[in-house]
C-alpha cells in the first residue's frame, strides 16, 4: 500500500470518529439554531469521507 493511501486511510478514520461526535452532539442538542450548524458539518464531513474513500480505491 503507498503511503498517499495510508494517509487517506488514516484521515477518514478520523473523519468518521468526527462524523460519531457530530451525530451525538446533534442528537443531545434540541435547540434548531444549534442543530443547523452540525447538520451542516455532519454533511460536510461525510462528503469528505466518501471522497477520501473514492480516492483510496484509485490509488490503492
């Protein structure tokens, strides 16, 4: 395995640990005002996962 898809392994690792801690906050969170903002994370670092992910397979 090259180190470049190492790294990215190592990064959506990560990302998805990030992407757990937003789901908890989001769920502990009851207010609209905050939920926003960490759906929009959420969003966000999901997409950074999957692009990692179709990244990986290429240089894998």
């Amino acid at each position: 395995m090259r180190a470049a898809a190492r790294a990215l392994l190592a990064t959506v690792v990560v990302y998805l640990l990030a992407l757990a801690a937003t789901a908890v906050a989001f769920g502990l969170d009851w207010t609209v005002a905050n939920r926003l903002p960490l759906l929009a994370g959420s969003l966000g670092l999901g997409a950074a996962v999957g692009v990692q992910h179709v990244v990986y397979h290429r240089l894998a």
